[in-house]
C-alpha cells in the first residue's frame, strides 16, 4: 500500500510540474495583439470619417451642377428706375394743385 501510495505521489508530482513559461513572449504577442487591434479601429474610423467627408462634398458638387444645369429660362426684366421727387410736375397738373 505504501507503494502504490509513493507512485501515486510521484505521478502527481511530475504531472503537476509544467515547463517554465517565458512570460516575456506571452506578454509580447498579447501586446502586439492590442496593438494590431488598435490600429484597425483607428483605421476603420479613418476611413469612415474620410468617406462621410467624400459624399458630402460629391453631393455637394451634384447639387451645385444641377442647380446650374437647371436654372429658370424665363427672364424677369429689372424694375425700372423710379424718380427720386415728383417735382418737375407739381404745379403742373390740377390733381397736385393746394387745394
């Protein structure tokens, strides 16, 4: 029994047992992970913000060549000039005499 008992100890003990793990890999490839994922958030936003910033000015563009391709072909004549005083013709009609 104190056999099986020392074995049963011996084998737990070597299993139990893992190689030294090199913390400085694990802790550089988990960094370079981050890192990685970072730069393609950051890439993400750039290119959407760059792509907002495009269709803005495309539509912008459109619509100022459709305003000018669509302008109104119908021309109003400019009002005419209106005299400043009637004073060249008070004095000469009855309707503006003093009454």
């Amino acid at each position: 029994m104190k056999k099986g008992i020392i074995i049963c100890l011996l084998l737990f003990v070597f299993l139990a047992c893992e190689e030294p793990r090199d913390i400085d890999a694990e802790v550089a490839v988990e960094l370079e992970k981050k890192i990685n994922k970072y730069r393609s958030g950051e890439l993400e936003k750039c290119l959407s913000k760059a792509t907002n910033e495009a269709e803005i000015y495309v539509d912008s563009l459109i619509a100022l060549w459709v305003s000018e391709q669509l302008v109104d072909t119908m021309t109003i004549p400019d009002k005419p000039a209106r005299p400043i005083t009637p004073a060249h013709i008070l004095g000469t009609v009855d309707t503006f005499s003093n009454k």
